[in-house]
C-alpha cells in the first residue's frame, strides 16, 4: 500500500479515531487487502528532499 501521507500524519489520525491518548499505547497501523490477509506495513512516498541516508530496504 503506497501513499504521499507521512507516517506522523497516520499516526496522528489513528490516534485520533481510536480516541487513545496514553502515553504508553502501543499504535500500531497496517493495511490489509481482505480480513484474512495477513497486515502490509504502509509505504509511505519520501520527499524529493531528503538527508542522506537508508529510509526503506526492500528484500525479496
């Protein structure tokens, strides 16, 4: 699952609609593409602009 939202902002909304605001909760997010697949982490788009450095490895 690929999108140009940033990983905060999901985390944000998820925040959001759960309505959790413990410091300690343990927000985890995933896509799935029907309820008996198994979650895909979110890809999220990185900027044109960015440090140097790894942001995602791929590994087949």
């Amino acid at each position: 699952f690929y999108t140009t939202v940033q990983p905060e902002t999901l985390l944000e909304r998820c925040e959001e609609t759960l309505g959790v605001n413990h410091e300690f909760a343990d927000i985890t997010y995933f896509a799935a593409d029907h309820r008996f697949s198994y979650n895909h982490t979110i890809w999220s788009n990185d900027p044109e602009v960015q440090p140097n450095r790894i942001s995602k490895v791929i590994a087949f």
